[in-house]
C-alpha cells in the first residue's frame, strides 16, 4: 500500500475519512506556498496536493487561474515545485503529490520528471488532462519509481472507463463532483455520490471527491460515501486574503468535517 | 493512401488529452460523426444547405495582374472569401451545426480569433434556432469589432476572455471550460483541425470540399493538376481543406503559411511550425510554441485568425513525412500582398488570406513562368478595413480632418460675407 492510500486508509479507521488539501507552488510567493503547504498538514490534512502552474489550465477556475498565472509572471519554474516538495517532506510526514497539466512533464521527460519528483520524496502525480489511454509512459516510470498515478472520474465516465481509472490509478481515484471546473460552490453536486458508488462497483477501496468543497459541512457530507474529500480554492482564496494564518484557521476549521 | 487518414493519430501527433469529464461527449461524437457519415441524407442535407445557403460551389478566379509581381506564374484563387459569412469557415460550421442538431444539443460554444468562425457559428445558431456564445480574447475583441457586433447582432452572447494572453488561445481554453461544465446540453463547435479527436479529422473533412472542388475546376481550368496549392496556416482549417483532395497526387506541392508577425527570427511571431516543437495543447499532441519548461509561449501576429501558438496535429504529421511545406511570412510581407491583390484585382483578401497571398508571390518567383499556382482565398477582408487603415493610412487624422472642416467653414463663411443677399 502506497503512503497516499495509507493515510487515507488511516484517516478512514481513525476518523470519517481524509481530507486532501491543494495549493499552487508559487503563490503569492515559493517560499509562502511552502509555509501555506506545512500549515496544512499542521491543521488536519492527510494529503497534500501541490499544483504546477501551467499556462493553460483548462481544469481551473478563476481562483486557481488567478493564483498560478501571478505564479508564473513571477517567474515559477519547476525546479520551484522539486524543491517545495523536498522542503515540505521534510519538516512533515504528510504525503505530498503534485497536480500537473500533462506538457510540463512531458517535455521535461516522463522517466526525469518522475525520478526528480521520488528524489525530492513527492508520492505521486494528479494529471487533470492525461488520461490513462494516453499514458503508457508515464505508467510504465510509476511503476519504476512507485509514485502513485491518481487519474480522474467523471460523472459522465461509462461504467467500462470507470474500470478503467481505478485499474490504472494508485494512491486514490479522482472523483470529480459536479461536471464542472474547480472553484468553490453552496452545493455539492448529487452526482457525486453516485460517481463514487459506481466506483465502489468498479472496485474502488480508495474513492476521493474533488471540485466545489468550501465547508467542514460539505467535507462530512462527502465523507459519508467517500474515502477523503479534496478542497482547493478556498485555501486559494485563504492564503491570497489573509496569508498562511487564514490558511492554517481554514483547514483547521474544514478538517472538523472529518471527525465522525 | 495519406487521404486515408482517420485519426485520432496522424503519426505520434494528434490523441486525446483532456479532462475526463469531456471524454464520453468526444465519444458521443465521434459516433454520431461516423454515423452522419455514411448517411446519404446527412450528406444530402449538408449539400442542400451549402448549395442554397453557403453559395456552394465556390468560384475559382485567375488572377493575371497579380501573377505579373509572382514570377509571371499562373495565379489562381480558390473563392472561399465569397461563401456566406465571408469566409470558409462556414463549411465546417454548418457540418457541426447539424451533428449538434442530431445529438439534440441546443446551445453551440465556440471560440474564435478573427471573428469569422464566431460569426459563421452565430450565424448557424441562427439559422437553426438554437442559443450560441462564443469566446473571444479580449485583444481580438478590439482588433475586430466589427466582428463583435456582427456576432451580437446575430444573437449570440460574444464573452469578452481576459485570461492569459488575452487571445484565440485563452478563448479555446474557455471554451473548453465552458463545455466542461455544460456537456449535455452544449456542443463545442471547434473552429480549426485542432484539438482533441475526433476534431481534428471532422473539421478537415467537412471543409474537404475546398479542394475537392478547386481540384476539378482548376483541372477544367488548365488541362492538368497544379503544381502546387497554398495556404495560410493558423489553426490550418483552410489548409487541410484545400489540401487534402492533393495529398496523393505526389507531383503537387503543398505550401502552408504561417504567420512570422515581426520576424520568425524575433520574440513576437506565430510560426509555429517553423519555430515551434512538438508538445501538449488544447487536446492533442502536435507543434506549439513552448518555452523549455513547457509553458506556451504567447504568439504575435497582426492577423487575429493565425495569431495562434498552436496548429493542428495532421499538419504537424504533414510536416514531419515531408509532405507539405511550411514557411514564415511577415505581417510586411502579408499586408503589402493584400494591398497588391486589392489594387491589381479588385479583391480585398482577409489578412489571414493575405499569407497565402505573400507566400504564392515568393513561390512563383521560385516555380517560374510555366507553373500553376493554387491559393486558397479563405475570406475576405472586410473585417480588417480598421487595421488595414491604420496600418496604410488611409483614413484622415482627427487633426487633418479638423483642419479640413475648419477650411470648408471659413471658405462657406466668406462666400456667405461676399453674396450677403443670396440666401433671400
């Protein structure tokens, strides 16, 4: 079992389930991504996930768009997101994985890419726009390396390619919510809980839901029929209004959602 | 038989890479493409409409006046800039329009750069009453407003996009994200032979009726096939187009021209396959323009329709076999040709067009006296009067047109003093 399953497995036995945090390696600033990143882990995340800025993020709402694109004019580069997630790794225990539009690490080389990621002690990668159809390199150096390779699951997956995603994904499957892009909303899609049954019949043991979740409310209620829920713009929306403080009080206050 | 070609790849080039979220709508599609496709009353209803609405089939027109300043080759232009809408970019649009129709889809998203695919999809939404809204970056709002209100006068909501360079590029990605969300009940009606399959294939074969055409009346023309067909290439709908009826007749050359904005050699040019290399963008593997870490990089071009850091796979594969030819030509170079064509021929070429145009002169110059020449005239260039009038100088400064009106003034009030008794 992988580290990422782990924790998600422990906080399943432990609590209602995990929560996954997400944050863009450099904004406002690498280092405060960094100090925004290790709050979370202070205050009740199982997961982190660190996303790549990348120049066309077709998966993102305005909140992240915003906050990687100010990233990349201050210069990001990816040698920034080895080194976060070999400063984050060391000063806490939880595992980090990346999220990352697939041209990055295709032109930095799969096989480079994922042996810098396990050098730096990073567990796996989310790809939003990779499916697992097109990715026999990257299968093949996870393999190799033992980073998890987290795909994603739609609503609107048939059932044959949601077999598919929890075949081919490590770690945990990527339930996206609602058919929609990231950012906060009031109400979690219905679908959702859908998705994830359909996974439990695809032979999912490690289902987590990702998109729209802003609350400690919608983490319990997502935790209820999923293995972790996964929050990102709002810890976005924390750390660019209020700096790490905010983001340390908003996972602090969203992981009450996980206790049973 | 490279004809033959059905994707999703055209060599290591092409594929799938989006969200998942938008797979089992590519696969609705692709169904209902290949469905539609061997249904002679899908045909038949495509036909119908290009002939009685589009103004199908295009002419052909040799241009002798132009041809003197390209080596005294035999020049001869592929019409596209007279179907309705004023460019090719109908053909495809009306395709889509009726698969979206077949799928029952009642809202069409597209994006656009110049505004000619905007307005054709518009015009569509109109023509079967379906809700259309159309991404524009918000550069290309300014450059071609025209375009705008042309799009909002046909009903469609033309949404302003601020993100990123603020071009074609960022509104395909809103595009996207707008089909994301609203899948079921919205087609993405992609306006160039990018993105994700079955897109790439689609759109090249609904504009396949370009050089079909052009390929018959250029052989009733002349006697014998061209020795060579070009094309401006952003996206590189058009070229495909008129390209693909040529594929497998090895004595014609194909030309694409892709935009080299100040210079293929400068920071600011949209030469993606001249300068670009192989990565990820907006669906499929194909040549963008990336810096080392993968980021695209932002294109310049002063043609809105080819200011693209992206073209599509099918080209890149073209490419590489060394089937077709790819080459830069400046905004200089494109702008002086549009001029030519307008003063040697009576035609005012889109600017997009006006590269193929620039290209054809430097080729003639090359194939010589006895060669026949190809262009394909992909539209018109209306929508480019304000850039082309600021960038010649045709229209009279607020100054110069001030001064004007106070000597007109002056003269009116003087004659008004010397004939007092006139005006009774």
């Amino acid at each position: 079992m992988s580290a990422v399953e782990e924790a998600i497995a422990q906080a399943n036995r432990d609590r209602a389930g995990a929560l996954i945090g997400y944050l863009p390696v450099g904004f406002p600033t690498v280092a405060e991504s960094i100090e925004a990143a290790v709050a979370l882990a202070e205050n009740g995340v199982d997961v982190i996930e660190l996303g790549l800025p990348y120049s066309d993020p077709v998966m993102d709402g305005p909140a992240i768009q915003k906050a990687t694109q100010l990233a990349l004019s201050n210069g990001f580069r990816l040698q920034d997101g080895f080194d976060a997630v070999a400063e984050i790794t060391s000063r806490v225990s939880t595992p980090v994985v990346l999220m990352s539009y697939w041209n990055p690490i295709m032109q930095y080389g799969v096989d480079r890419f994922a042996d810098e990621l396990k050098a730096a002690g990073g567990a796996g990668i989310i790809t939003p726009d990779l499916v697992s159809d097109e990715a026999t390199e990257w299968i093949a150096a996870s393999e190799r390396t033992g980073l998890d390779r987290i795909f994603l699951a739609a609503p609107s997956s048939s059932d044959e390619r949601l077999v598919r995603a929890v075949e081919a994904s490590t770690g945990f499957v990527y339930a996206v919510s609602t058919m929609g892009i990231t950012g906060a909303r009031s109400d979690v899609d219905i679908a959702a809980k859908t998705l994830v049954a359909r996974l439990r019949e695809a032979g999912s043991t490690s289902a987590c839901v990702g998109l729209g979740i802003s609350t400690a409310e919608q983490v319990r209620e997502v935790l209820t029929y999923a293995d972790g829920a996964i929050v990102g713009s709002v810890f976005v929306s924390a750390l660019s209004s209020g700096g790490v403080d905010a983001v340390a009080k908003t996972a602090a206050s969203l992981s009450t959602g996980t206790l049973a | 038989m490279l004809k033959d070609e059905l994707g999703p790849y055209f060599g290591e080039f092409g594929g799938r890479f989006v969200p998942e979220s938008l797979i089992a709508a590519l696969d609705e599609l692709d169904a209902a493409y290949n469905e539609a496709k061997n249904d002679p009353e899908f045909a038949a209803e495509l036909a119908e409409l290009h002939a009685s609405y589009t103004g199908r089939p295009s002419i052909i027109t040799e241009i002798p006046r132009f041809a003197e300043h390209a080596g005294g080759a035999r020049i001869i232009l592929k019409r596209e800039d007279l179907n309705h809408t004023g460019s090719h970019k109908i053909n495809n649009v009306l395709g889509q329009a009726l698969l979206a129709r077949r799928l029952g889809k009642t809202r069409l998203i597209a994006e656009t750069g110049a505004g000619q695919h905007g307005v054709a999809t518009a015009t569509a939404a109109a023509l079967f009453g379906m809700s259309c809204v159309v991404y524009m970056g918000e550069v290309d709002t300014e450059r071609q407003a025209l375009n705008v209100a042309r799009m909002r006068l046909l009903g469609a909501e033309v949404i302003p996009v601020t993100a990123g360079s603020r071009t074609l590029k960022d509104a395909i990605n809103e595009g996207l994200r707008d089909w994301v969300a609203n899948v079921d009940d919205s087609h993405y009606l992609m306006g160039t032979v990018a993105g994700p399959h079955p897109f790439p294939v689609m759109v090249r074969d609904f504009h396949r009726v370009i050089g079909d055409e052009a390929r018959e009346q250029v052989v009733k023309l002349t006697g014998a096939l061209p020795d060579a067909v070009v094309a401006c290439v952003g996206g590189g709908s058009n070229a495909m187009g008129i390209f693909h009826a040529f594929l497998d007749d090895a004595d014609v050359a194909l030309y694409g021209y892709e935009a080299a904005g100040e210079g293929h050699l400068t920071e600011r040019h949209a030469a993606t396959l001249t300068r670009g290399r192989p990565g990820v963008l907006h669906g499929a593997r194909s040549y963008m323009l990336q810096d080392a870490e993968g980021q695209t990089i932002e294109s310049h071009s002063i043609s809105a329709g080819l200011d693209y850091p992206g073209v599509g796979p099918e080209h890149s594969w073209l490419k590489d076999i060394g089937r077709a030819n790819y080459e830069p030509i400046t905004d200089a170079e494109a702008m002086e040709a549009l001029r030519l064509l307008s003063r040697t021929e009576g035609i005012i070429p889109a600017i997009e067009s006006a590269h193929a145009l620039a290209g054809a002169i430097k080729l003639g110059k090359e194939l010589g006296p006895d060669s026949v020449i190809l262009v394909n005239l992909s539209g018109r260039g209306d929508k480019d009067m304000e850039t082309a009038a600021e960038y010649f100088d045709l229209i009279d400064s607020a100054e110069k047109a001030a001064a004007a009106d106070k000597k007109a003034s002056d003269k009116k009030a003087a004659d008004e003093q010397n004939a007092p008794g006139e005006k009774a």
